[in-house]
C-alpha cells in the first residue's frame, strides 16, 4: 500500500505534493509521509510562515496500479 500527503483547501482535501511538475508525490509508509510533512512545516517556521498541523493529512491509496 502507499500513502500521499493530503493538504486542505478550504472543505476540500487534495494530493498537491509533486516530485516534479507533473507527477504525485506517493510514499511507501506512513512514517515516511509524516517526516514530509515535518520537514515542510520544519521550513516553514524557519521562513516565518503561519501554518496549520490540521491542514494536512496523510490518506492510503488503495488501488496501486491506478497510480501507474
């Protein structure tokens, strides 16, 4: 199973996070799509950046081959 890092837009939820232009950002474990998350909200208190722990979520994906 994989796992993406969703980020909230209003009432919505949405896999914004890219390791390029084009393709979704998919992680093998749930640790490994927290460290994400902490190592942006990390950047972000350094930038001075307000931010919401809330505002992110980390959801399986279910159907693999749908990703390929």
């Amino acid at each position: 199973m994989k796992y993406e890092v969703q980020t909230r837009f209003g009432a919505n939820w949405e896999n914004v996070w890219h390791d390029d232009t084009t393709t979704l950002t998919y992680f093998d474990t749930v640790e490994e799509a927290l460290q994400e998350i902490d190592d942006l909200i990390e950047e972000m208190e350094l930038q001075g950046m307000d931010y919401d722990i809330e505002d992110y979520r980390i959801m399986p994906v279910a159907k693999l081959k749908d990703l390929i």
